[in-house]
C-alpha cells in the first residue's frame, strides 16, 4: 500500500472508533465551523481524508439558521449527507431540521447553493449507503454502533 493512502485508510480508521467518532464531534466540528466559515467552505480540518460542506438548515423547532460542518458524497449536481451522528443512537440535529424543513443552503469550495432534500430510501438509499461507505468505511462501523437505529442518507437537490 502506498503512504499516502496507508495514512488516509489509518486516519479513517481512526475517526471510524469510538474516540475518534467524539474527536470529530466535539473537537472539529466546532472547529469547522470558524474555519469553514472564514475560508468560504474552502478549508476545513477533515477535508484531506474526505470533502466536506457547511450545511446551513432552519432549526425544527427555533426557525434559527444552524451552520453544520458535514462530510459529503458528491453525485452529479446532487449532495449526498449521511445522518450517522458517529454511531450515536439518536439522529443529528441537521437531519430533524431538514424533514421539518427541506430548504437549505451549502456552503462548499467557495460556493453557496440552495437546495430541497429528501431523505433516500428503498434502492437509492442503497446505491448512495454502498458508495458512501466506499469513500469512509466508519459509515458502516458507526451503524453498528447505532442501538439499532438505521442511518438516514439526505439528497440534497439544487433548485433553481
């Protein structure tokens, strides 16, 4: 195995434990969002193991702008978000803001776009669950840890 891609799949195995799970939660999302915000989505600390976006949703029960930092799947014109929570039992605040309110701007490589989600479902869920744990395999590690809960895959679709 190559360094560099024995320093990524060693990195991602890392963040994939429980430790690492809180590392990211607690420590750089916090952090992301300063950075993420200053560098207009450009910069952020896990952007070199895997692309990330400043989500910004509508609080379920607030109506507030919230600013998320998140890691995403790219496909075509479509984001891909994956609800995981770093295996925690219970889902992500920004997956209850977006089935309350589906309209939400991204914040990615210097651009911010509006977009509509839905959550996927059947095989489109499938599809985007097997390609999303193919760019960081904690995704499949986390579900293990969820209590049982099945993990939500968000499709963010642009509107004009």
């Amino acid at each position: 195995m190559r360094l560099r891609a024995r320093i990524r799949y060693t990195t991602m195995s890392f963040f994939a434990s429980p430790i690492g799970a809180w590392i990211i939660l607690y420590l750089f999302t916090p952090i992301d969002r300063v950075l993420l915000r200053l560098s207009r989505g450009r910069l952020s600390t896990v952007a070199v193991v895997v692309p990330s976006l400043v989500l910004i949703s509508t609080g379920a029960k607030s109506g507030l702008p919230r600013e998320t930092p998140l890691v995403y799947l790219p496909d075509g014109v479509r984001i891909v978000l994956i609800a995981s929570n770093g295996g925690q039992p219970h889902h992500p605040a920004w997956y209850h803001n977006l089935r309350a309110n589906p309209e939400a701007r991204v914040v990615v490589g210097g651009r911010t776009g509006s977009y509509r989600a839905h959550e996927a479902a059947g095989v489109e869920r499938e599809e985007l669950w097997r390609r999303a744990v193919a760019l960081y395999h904690g995704y499949h590690t986390y579900q293990g840890r969820t209590g049982g809960r099945t993990i939500p895959v968000m499709v963010l679709e642009p509107v004009d």
